[in-house]
C-alpha cells in the first residue's frame, strides 16, 4: 500500500498537551512522518524556523501538517483521512477554482466550548514566504486554496472535529490566549469563553476560561510590542499581576 510521506511542524512553549500530542501524532497509521518540533522561542521565531525548514526539504515530502502542541488528534487516521482527501482535490492548475492545495479541520476547542479551524495540511503546491508577521504568524502563504468544511460539503466526518484543542491548558497559556486573540480583535471566541463560562456545569474548571477572559481585558498593555512571547518580561509581569488578582 502507497503511504504519503508527511513533515509535521510543531511549535512548543510549555504547552500541557504536548506529551499527549505527540504519542498521537507517533501513532498515526499508514503514512510516513517525520517530525520537526522547536522549542520555547518567540512565535514569530519558530515559524520562520518551521516554514524555513519546509522550503528546503519540501522536495522530499507530500504533504506538511503542522500541528500545534496544545493540540490532540482525534484517532489513528486523521493524517491519513485528511491527506488522501486533500489528494484526491489538488489543483492541477493555478486558476481552477473548483481544486485545493491545502486543508483546515476543525477542531474542538475547550475555552470556547466549540470548533476552530486548527488542523493544517498543506501540499507541495503552497508557496511560503518565511518574512513572518509577529502578530499573524500564519499569513505568509501563495497559492493557498484551503479546503474547508464551509466550502467542501462533502467533508468527512473522520475529520470533524479532527482533534481537540487546548483542553488541558495552564491558567498562563489561558491568558496568553487571551492576550494573543485580543491583539487579533477575535472578540467572538471573547463571547463564546464568556457563554461557556456562565452556562456549562460547575464542576467544569472555569479557572483557565478566566484567565482567557482577563488576557482579552489585558491585550491592549500589548498593542504595538512583540512582548507578549511566554518569556518576555512584560507578558510574566502582567501574568503574575492577573494571577494575584484572580486566585
């Protein structure tokens, strides 16, 4: 049987998940991976690492996945499910509108209590261009016509959600959250943490929801500085104030 050779680039920063994360990528089923994992830099770094890195090795490969470290794969066959349907839709030609070059899955998000858009499959055809932003760090692509389930009807439920996103997050990488989609003005996952912090069951830790809430109440001390990386002074001073505020 064919397998597609797949590069997954993670960025990791202390994220919880990460362990769990990984045991689930190793265990992807009838593709061949290699994995490319870089650790406690600024974002912006990382990506421009990561992208880097697909250019000069994309050669080799059929697809890159990136997968973020607070992210937990659904089963055995996401990779395989999402590869072989993004496949099946390559664009032959730049113009034809009715193909795609990359895929994003859904995934369940646990601050908001609902689907992101977080799993990304890229084929050879999308071009990168590694002069990342420091806020969008993901805005540096050509030739990108993602499938996705608002465009594709026939998105299969093997893929829906993909994975799950964040669930076992620390109050600091709430409030990062919050801080980092703030800068991003996202104000609707703002009012979906507010939803699932008043209307699901106490006994759900709510703790992580409000540091999320306090990052988005934080982001403007933010706005126009690339401080805001887990390590930077500025952002663990602003935790330490939120946390003494809120525990």
């Amino acid at each position: 049987m064919f397998m597609f050779k797949i590069f997954v680039g993670t960025m990791y920063c202390g994220e919880n998940e990460f362990d769990c994360s990984q045991q689930f990528v190793d265990e992807q089923k009838n593709v061949i991976i290699s994995k490319y994992i870089i650790k406690n830099k600024p974002e912006h770094e990382a990506a421009k690492e990561l992208y880097s890195t697909w250019n000069i090795v994309k050669c080799e490969y059929d697809f890159f996945v990136q997968v973020d470290a607070d992210t937990i794969l659904a089963h055995d066959y996401v990779f395989d499910n999402a590869t072989q349907l993004l496949y099946s839709h390559l664009s032959p030609l730049r113009d034809n509108t009715k193909t795609f070059t990359s895929l994003q899955a859904p995934l369940y998000d646990y601050l908001t209590n609902d689907y992101v858009m977080g799993l990304n499959v890229y084929s050879t055809q999308v071009e990168w261009d590694v002069n990342v932003d420091k806020l969008y760090t993901d805005r540096c692509t050509k030739n990108n016509k993602t499938m996705r389930t608002d465009n594709f009807k026939e998105f299969p439920k093997s893929l829906v959600p993909a994975g799950s996103h964040a669930t076992r997050l620390s109050n600091v990488q709430a409030y990062h959250y919050g801080i980092h989609r703030g800068l991003k003005r996202q104000f609707d996952k703002r009012d979906k943490i507010l939803r699932a912090l008043q209307n699901l069951p106490v006994f759900i830790s709510s703790m992580p929801r409000v540091f999320a809430l306090q990052g988005f109440e934080d982001c403007e001390k933010f706005r126009g500085t690339n401080e805001f990386n887990y390590n930077d002074d500025k952002f663990l001073r602003a935790f330490a104030e939120a946390k003494a505020k809120l525990i």
